[in-house]
C-alpha cells in the first residue's frame, strides 16, 4: 500500500473511529438525557472520553482491518492493498454516526431517543457486515465453506432422511411461532372459534346441530371464562329443516373433523396451554404442503438447491407461516392440491390404491367450504386431462373418479337433509325461497364492474391484506410466468385454468377476507405461486433480477418476524364496515414526520378511483414484468464495488430517514375529545394500542396492566392539566412520567387519584402542541381488567 491510496483508507479509519467515538459518546450521554436537557457535550470529562474512545476505535479498527487484509491475502491469493481497499470500503458505513447528534433536533423521549440510537446501530451493522461479505464472496466461490458442507451433508442424505429433516424443522418452527404468538395473548378470532365450536359438537354431541352448543356457551370449552366473563359469541350459521332449534354451521365441518384428534386432547389442558395445543393442531398440515413443493421442486428441475430454497421461502413466509398457526381450511386445501397436481403430471406409473386415495383426498374439497367448487371442478378437469395422457390402461381413471362423484353425491345429500333443498347456497343463506333467489341474484348482478376490480386488485395489493406488501417474494410470480409461458404453454394454460375461476368467482362476488392473516384469499393457490417462483429461479440468468429476488426474501422474512411479535397487525379487515386505508404494519414503520400508508396501494370496500398510489403500485408491478421481459436474457457485468457501495450507503440513507432520524411515535388516528367551547384535545390512539377504550372528556380504560403511551395534540399551549386515574375495585402499583420527567409513582388502593400539574414542556409540531404521558400500572389484587378496567383521564384547565 502505498502513497494516495493508503491515505484514503487511514482517512477513513480515522473518520469511521471518530464517528464510532461519538455514538458511544451520544449512548452514554443519553442514559440522563430528559426532554428538558438532552443536549451533545464535549466539553471536560466528555471531551476527555471522546478522545480516548476515538483513540481506542483507531486502533481498533485500523488493526482489524490490516490483519483482515493480511489474511484474507495469504488465504485467497489476491493483492493486500487490494484487500485492504476493501476493508476500508467496509468500514465507510461508520461515517453515518458523525451524524448521529442530529438525531437530538427532533426529541421525544429518552427512550425514544435511544431505541433511534439502537436501530442507527443496527442498519450501519447490517451494512458494514454486506460489504464486507459482499467483498470476499467472489473470492470465496471455489472453497470449502460450511454452506456448502452442510449442503454436501444434506444432499447426500437419502431422499427419505431429508424429508425428515425438514420435516422436523418445519413443525418445530411452526410451533414455535405457535407458542410466540399464544405468549402474546394470542386466542381465537375471525372463523376459528366457529371452526372450534362445530369440532367442540362433533365431540360432545356427535353431530353439527349448534343450537345447543350456543345456549350453553360451549365455546368456553376453548375460551378462558376468567379473562372473559362478558363474552358471547354471535350465531354464524343457520336454521335448519327442523326449525330454530336446529342450527347448522356456514363453516362447513372439514376442518373441524381435522381437529377433532387435538381437541380431545386440548380438553385435558388449561389456559394459555390449550390455546397452544389448537393453535398448532393444523401445522402438520403445513409441514407436509412445503414438503409437497420440495418434491414437486425437485420433480420439475431436478436441481436439490432450488428444491430447498423454495421450501425455505414456502414454509417460513407469509402466508403459509401464519396460516400454520391458525385454524382455517387453506392449508389443508392446497396441501391436497399440490398432492394431486404433482402425482398427474408425473408420467410414472400409479397404483389402483394410489389413483383412489388422489381422489378421495379431491373429494373432500366440498367439505372445506362451498368456495373450493372453483378449485375441485378444474384440478379435476386437468387431473383427468393428465391422467389420459400418462396412464396406461386408460380405465384406470375411473378409480379416480370414484370418490370425488361419491363426495358430490354425498354433499348434496347432506345440503338437503340439512336444509330440505339441493341448493348449495343454503349453507350460507339457509333455505331460500324463489323470491329471495332472485333478490341475491340481482344484488350480485348490480355490484359496479369498478367494486369487482377493487376485489380483485385487493387480494394483491391493498396495505391492510395485500399478499405483495406483506411477502413481496411473491411479486416473482409473475416473472415465473413469463418463464411458464415461454417454456411450456401447457402448464402455462393448466396453472392458469386452476387458479383464476377461483380469484374470479371471489372478486365478482367481492369478497373480502375479515379478522386472519393476510393473503387468505391467495393461500389455497400459494402452491402455484411457489411453482412460478420456482420457474423464476430456474430460468433467470439476470444478474439484477436475481438481486432484487434476494432482496425481496429478506423483507418478506423481516416482515413475517415482525408480524410475528407485533400480532395485532396480523388482523386487518377490508370488509365493508372497514373504511380505514392504513394497515397497521406501515404505520408502525412510519414516524412523527412520515406517515408511509399515504404512498401505499388501498382497494377498501369505497370508491377507489381517484386514489392515485393504486394505478402507481399497479402500474409498476405492470413495467416491472415489461423490464423483465426486455432485459431477461441480457446478463449485465460484475457487480462492480463503487455501484455495490453506493446503493448499501444509499439504502442506509433512505432507512436511516424512515426510522431513525425523526421520533418512532405515530400521530395517527387521531379521536378529539371535546372540554368546553374553547378547549379540545387530540389523543393519538396508535401508540397507545388497540385494548384501549376511549370515550367522550378522555376517559381511558385500561384493560391490560402495563406501559401505554398517551400522546395529546392541542391548539393552544396546556397552562394546567388534571389527571385521574385509578380503579375502584383492586389495588396497583403505578408510574407515570411526563414525557421522560418523573410525574408520580405509588399505589392507588380501590380509589380515583387525581394529579394536578403545570406541564413543564411540549413539542410543537404543525402548529400543535403535543404532550406525552406514559402511564404504567401493575395489578397487586385478583379483579379481572376485562370485566373492571382502569381509568386514566386527561382534563385541561384554565
């Protein structure tokens, strides 16, 4: 190294050592930082350890990266200074913490302040660790690594043994995020409980009448009575042939029968440890749909790598990993699909037992729900198709087809015995009348052609269920159709003819998922996404695209790990009675200043025409697909180090604005609360959480005992403010802070307190003044926060 050269990487060990300096500088500092003092000081003792950390950091960090260098020369064979060059790239990332002092000019809170510190740390972490990987990879291609030892290993296991493996993996994952989400409170809601009370009838009652089962509130055989006394669970289905006292499920009873082994055993539980024991009752099912695409995977590219990633991707996004966890017919349904699907198309010989357990699985589909008619009919069509062309003697077919004409047969019967009509609409509507018939019929036909393709576009794109925004792997599908479409117009037409009567029928009929996971819709035919996904990665040779795939795992990762500890942001309905466009998911990532459900595609059920982030989102999906088909086949050249470097420092940049520079509290929804003529207040209800219930003069209730985050916007300055808070039926530990500033902390004993205070700051933000109050409190009596709640008001005065 020699001359200009190592000038430059001195200089910016230097600035990186100084930049590192003054964010431990800034951590320390922070610990007694308070919304009335939070300045950066270098003067005295600070001065002192800012030199003598910046010192250290030198040393440090010069060393690291010339004995890195050294070995990384010796090692691979390349140039030191080319080595250290590399280093020195590396290590640039550091320089964002010069700026870390900035942070300070939009104070909130100490802790505020901090977790900004701590995700600064994280993103320059995450970018120094790429570059320097990203550096070594191409030297790194042609040696013994541990990946590919363990790929080695795995791969010279026998297929039986690998299924193994996975399998054990998958289901210890599944029930992991199982215990992770019941950790959380985490019960029943949406369809499940319904799906559960028809399997609490098929055990108890031996039948699907639940009449009964809803009188004697047999839903607390799954639901903790003690946490909730007050609930009652509406009637979801309808009256039979015999009159009132006879009350059939909407839910068709295939996954309940599923269950039933689970819930037996549930009954032996208590509490937290029967919700566990249901929540992962289906995840066998799971487990078994991703073993179903590694062996398709394999089957249709005979590349194990491809295989494995694509059941890694499959299984541990969403919405197969959610859709794990809870109790709905998704699964089951495409794990029988994808079954089907991969045994026709095989050209190998199958058994009479095989060819009758294919179709009896196909005849089950009626069972699941009335909806998957639109996938029956067409895997049966294409199952016949196939089979004609690779099976031999051709008669064998009808082995197939027994059970799914004897499931046919067997669901009209059982529709008119229920019902005393053929109608399979009476499931949802009961026995309808001629009159009523035409009725639906007109209200369908009159639903606007503008209400459908919102419907449809929903399942898609929209921020609160959209399966792209939450799993943006998925946007490859349609790249894997272009590769379909080129290679093979058969099953280009196959895949097709199966997937599309299904969205269509939902979004004609403008159905929309309620209270689950996102991307219910889609889940059944995420098998098919998978196999477009895969065609992708067999058949791109483009080096950006297959960048931009890498990227896209890692966010859908990252956001299935923040779905999973955050799970109210699973729940985001678009129902008609929903008319709020943010999903909770983006205004968690949004901050005080940038609110990102304003730039995000909406398709709730009103009018969407004149929302412009809907034709953006849909149009750049669209070129997204053009881009691809142009530049398919055009390998661009080695990624070079200064183009690598620019975009981590300018994905460091956009992220560092987006959730550190300004304060992670979300002003949003906001409900008014009116004191007189001339006092309002705003209270900002995202930050406080969604168990809390808010009424007319700022009346919180408190349903749950911890830490809430109350948040006011008022017109003018705040000269006095009365606080009361209590309960009068237990005793409570309490802490309150005014922003970061003590504000009390004691008991309240069965009592109403009241506070008095001069707020001593505020923050003016768009001609607002805001004021925070974080209100915590631990229950020390036995009273039930559900039934008896706490009470924290806020009242200004004059």
């Amino acid at each position: 190294m020699k001359g200009q050269s190592g000038l430059k990487v001195y200089a910016v060990i230097l600035l990186a050592s100084a930049g590192l300096s003054i964010f431990l500088n800034l951590i320390l500092q922070s610990r007694n930082y308070s919304i009335l003092s939070h300045g950066f000081r270098l003067s005295g003792l600070h001065l002192f350890l800012f030199f003598g950390f910046w010192a250290i950091f030198f040393c440090v960090l010069a060393a690291g990266v010339i004995i890195l260098a050294r070995i990384e020369a010796n090692a691979l064979g390349t140039d030191y200074a080319e080595r250290l060059t590399d280093g020195a790239r590396a290590a640039l990332p550091f320089l964002f913490f010069l700026l870390s002092p900035v942070l300070q000019a939009h104070y909130l809170t100490r802790s505020d302040f901090r977790t900004r510190l701590g995700l600064l740390g994280v993103f320059v972490a995450l970018a120094v660790l790429y570059l320097k990987i990203a550096g070594l990879l191409p030297l790194l291609k042609e040696r013994p690594l541990f990946v590919r030892t363990w790929t080695a290993w795995f791969q010279g296991l026998s297929l039986r043994k690998r299924l193994a493996v996975l399998f054990v993996a998958a289901f210890l994952v599944y029930n992991l995020c199982a215990f992770a989400l019941v950790s959380q409170d985490v019960t029943f809601s949406g369809d499940e409980p319904y799906y559960l009370l028809t399997t609490d009838s098929l055990l108890y009652d031996k039948d699907i009448n639940l009449a009964n089962n809803y009188a004697d509130r047999d839903y607390f055989h799954f639901y903790n009575q003690e946490n909730s006394p007050r609930l009652k669970l509406d009637i979801y289905g309808q009256q039979g042939k015999k009159g009132p006292d006879y009350i059939y499920p909407i839910n068709l009873p295939g996954i309940s029968v599923l269950m039933l082994p689970w819930y037996a055993v549930s009954q032996l539980l208590k509490g937290k440890w029967l919700t566990f024991a249901l929540k992962g009752s289906l995840s066998i099912w799971a487990v078994l749909l991703g073993l179903q695409i590694y062996l398709l995977a394999r089957d249709l590219w005979r590349k194990e790598n491809l295989a494995f990633k694509l059941w890694l991707l499959y299984s541990f996004s969403a919405p197969v990993l959610f859709y794990a966890v809870h109790l709905y017919p998704e699964i089951p349904i495409a794990l029988f699909s994808v079954y089907i699907f991969r045994k026709v198309r095989s050209p190998a010989p199958l058994s009479s037992l095989r060819l009758l357990f294919m179709g009896f699985l196909l005849g089950t589909f009626f069972w699941f729900g009335l909806k998957y008619n639109l996938i029956f009919w067409p895997l049966l069509l294409v199952s016949v198709y196939l089979l004609w062309k690779h099976q031999k003697p051709r008669a064998k077919i009808l082995l197939f087809l027994v059970f799914p004409i004897l499931g046919l047969v067997l669901f009209y019967s059982f529709v008119f015995s229920l019902y005393g009509t053929i109608s399979p609409f009476a499931v949802y509507e009961g026995a309808i009348t001629p009159e009523r018939a035409q009725a639906l019929k007109q209200a369908w036909l009159s639903l606007p052609l503008w209400s459908r393709t919102d419907t449809f576009f929903n399942y898609f794109l929209d921020q609160r269920d959209g399966l792209l925004l939450y799993s943006p792997l998925y946007v490859f599908m349609f790249l894997g159709l272009v590769e379909v479409f080129r290679r093979s117009k058969k099953d280009f037409v196959i895949l097709l003819f199966i997937a599309l009567p299904f969205i269509l029928n939902y979004a004609f009929f403008t159905h929309r998922q309620g209270h689950c996971p996102q991307g219910r819709v889609l889940t059944p035919l995420s098998w098919i996404g998978a196999i477009l996904i895969g065609y992708f990665l067999a058949f791109n040779r483009n080096r950006t695209f297959a960048a931009l795939f890498r990227g896209a795992c890692i966010v859908s990762l990252v956001i299935a790990g923040i779905l999973l500890f955050h799970p109210p942001f699973l729940y985001q309905s678009t129902t008609h009675e929903f008319t709020r466009r943010p999903g909770d998911l983006f205004v968690f990532l949004s901050n005080m200043h940038f609110f990102l459900p304003f730039y995000l595609p909406s398709f709730i059920k009103i009018r969407n025409l004149d929302y412009l982030p809907n034709y953006i989102w849909i149009g750049a999906v669209a070129l997204f697909i053009v881009l691809y088909i142009i530049f398919k086949g055009k390998q661009p050249g080695r990624s070079k180090p200064g183009l690598r470097l620019g975009l981590t420092l300018g994905l460091l940049a956009a992220a560092s604005m987006l959730w550190v520079v300004y304060p992670r509290t979300v002003l949003y929804p906001a409900q008014t609360f009116t004191y007189s003529t001339e006092q309002q207040l705003g209270l900002y209800l995202f930050p406080l959480g969604k168990d809390v219930v808010a009424k007319n003069q700022g009346e919180l209730y408190l349903h749950d005992d911890r830490t809430y985050k109350v948040v006011l916007g008022s017109k003018n300055k705040l000269e006095k403010v009365k606080i009361v808070f209590g309960s009068e039926a237990g005793e409570h530990e309490v802490k309150m802070t005014f922003f970061d500033l003590p504000l009390f902390e004691g008991r309240t004993s069965r009592e109403k307190k009241d506070l008095i205070i001069d707020p001593p700051a505020y923050v003016l933000f768009r001609q607002l003044y805001l004021y925070e109050i974080d209100f915590g409190f631990k229950k020390r009596s036995a009273e039930n926060l559900k039934v008896e709640p706490y009470l924290f008001q806020i009242i200004p005065l004059r």
